[in-house]
C-alpha cells in the first residue's frame, strides 16, 4: 500500500533549557513578558512534521511519498531524504524562499517553547494524483493550513482514506476547517491537550466525533495511546525508552507506526503498540532523525514491551 504524507519540511534548531521554565515565569507579569532562558546542547537537524513522519515509515520498510514545499536550501535536505528511501518527486522547490525553520526549547520537565518560521511551507504543496492513489493510506499532517484543507478535499473527492494531524496548527485552524478535517477521516490523532482544543472549539464531544472519523487515537505521553472507534475503547502502554534524553519528534514517529500498521491491517491494539514502540526510539536521541533501528530490533523491542507477537 502506497503511504503518501503531507506535511512541513524544516530545519530543526533544538536547544536544552537546563531548568524548568515554571521557575521563571511570574503569573503576575505574564502581560509583559520579557524572559532570557540560558540554553545548551544546541543542535540543527532535519525535522518537519512530513520528514519526520517519512523517515520513521523509510525504516518500517516503506517508501513514503512526500508532498511539501520548499526553498532554495534544500539539497542538504533532500540528499539525506534520498539517501533514505523517500520519494521526494513530488516536493515543490521556490527559488525565492527559504526552507522552513523551528527553534525548540526543551525544559528538564519535557515542556518546550517553539518558534517556527514558515518560509517556502506558505506556498502551495503538490496534490497527491495519479498511480501513487492505488491503494494508498495518508496523513494530513500540520503545514500551510490551506495546503491542509486542499489535501483534504482531494482525498475525499478520489475517496482516498487519510489520517487527520491537525497537531500544532490547532491555533490557526477554524472550527469549520478541523470540523471539514475531522468529518470522513480514516482517523482522528492528536495528543490529549490537543483533544482538548479540538472539543472547546468545534463543541463536539468525544462520541459526537467518532461519528464523523473512524478511529480516535489520543496520545498521553509515558502514558500511552488510548484508541477508540463507535464500538470499542483501549488503552496502550507506552513503549518504554532505554533512556529519555529528548521527546522532540516522539509523535511524529508514533504517526508512522500509525500509517504503518493501518496500511497492513493489523488490529487496532496492535497499531497502537507498533506506533509507540516506533516513538520509544526518538525518545532516546537528540534530534527527531537521529535515531536508527531495523525491523529485527523493533521486534524484539515490541515483544520485550508487550510480550506479545510482533505483528509485521
């Protein structure tokens, strides 16, 4: 099954708070904020929620289609995409733009403070077409958001199912536009403070989505994944990492396994594992595409984890 995503591509500048942020920020003066945080580890990687997603599906064994947009300083980019078994033929280039950059703060508690410079992500993405639709499986995952919404309708009209990502474009999105998201997704994902948005701002309850998306998937951090159709409601352990240096990227990762095991068929409970096991890695390393394993390694990671049968 062909897994196409559509997404950011960006530069990623990850920089470790050593502190908590609670610290220093005094409720009393939030109007006028005005706070220098001392940071170390910094460090540039290749990120984006499309790369991110692509690079853990390249090493579950596929070769994502990318759709994105970017600038006149890519080749960095779409060498180590290539490099890695992502079809990136369908990423748009602007001459005139640069590609998109975030800066991440990461505080000793996992909480973070991000910046993100759009760049070439505001210009129009590429609409998935042709051969790559057969049997295909994607995710509508945070860019440009009219980018989000023209995927959407694509996909509907060429009755192709996808996974709705609104993640960090929850902000910007109207409650028409995540609603339109929502209504016909093979999937909702989102983590629970993102849930939470999505409820406050269309008004819609947890069963009332259900009944325009298939599955409702809601990360919960080291708690797991809780995944819930019409009929059925299960809570997932969390994979647990051999160490916890950065969560930057862990849920793009879960996305992965996500579109990794849909596409395969597997049962739903076995999703949900295969996709924090997938994210435990990210966890591990400093960077959203540091991180390495091969299939023999994510099984016996699976198994230890769950003691079950690896189901790939």
């Amino acid at each position: 099954m062909n897994i196409i995503i559509s997404g950011s591509l960006a530069y990623d500048r990850i920089m470790n708070f050593p502190g908590k942020f609670c610290d220093h920020i005094l409720p009393e003066k939030i109007h006028n904020l005005n706070i220098s945080f001392p940071l170390e580890n910094f460090r540039e990687n290749f990120g984006g929620t499309a790369g991110n997603i692509a690079y853990n599906a390249a090493m579950l064994g596929e070769r994502p289609v990318v759709l994105a947009a970017v600038g006149n300083d890519f080749e960095p980019y779409r060498a180590w995409m290539s490099k890695h078994n992502i079809d990136i033929d369908s990423i748009n280039v602007f001459e005139n733009e640069k590609t998109a950059f975030c800066y991440i703060m990461t505080d000793k508690s996992d909480n973070q403070i991000t910046a993100f410079y759009p760049g070439a992500m505001k210009c129009p993405d590429n609409m998935a077409d042709g051969p790559i639709l057969n049997d295909a499986i994607a995710i509508v995952s945070p860019e440009d958001i009219k980018n989000m919404a023209n995927h959407v309708k694509n996909y509907k009209a060429k009755k192709v199912d996808y996974i709705y990502d609104p993640g960090q474009q929850l902000t910007s999105l109207g409650a028409d536009d995540i609603a339109a998201g929502i209504d016909g997704s093979k999937a909702l994902v989102c983590n629970d403070y993102e849930l939470g948005m999505i409820i406050a701002k269309t008004g819609m309850n947890e069963s009332e989505l259900l009944e325009k998306t298939g599955i409702l998937i809601t990360t919960l951090g080291d708690k797991g994944c809780t995944v819930k159709t019409r009929d059925s409601s299960s809570l997932v352990p969390a994979a647990i990492p051999e160490n916890d240096s950065d969560p930057t990227g862990a849920g793009d990762a879960f996305r992965a396994g996500l579109l990794k095991g849909i596409a395969a068929g597997l049962p739903l409970d076995a999703v949900g594992r295969l996709a924090s096991t997938v994210a435990a890695y990210t966890v591990e390393k400093y960077g959203t595409q540091t991180h390495s394993f091969t299939l023999d390694e994510l099984k016996q990671r699976y198994e230890k984890n769950y003691n079950q049968k690896f189901p790939l």
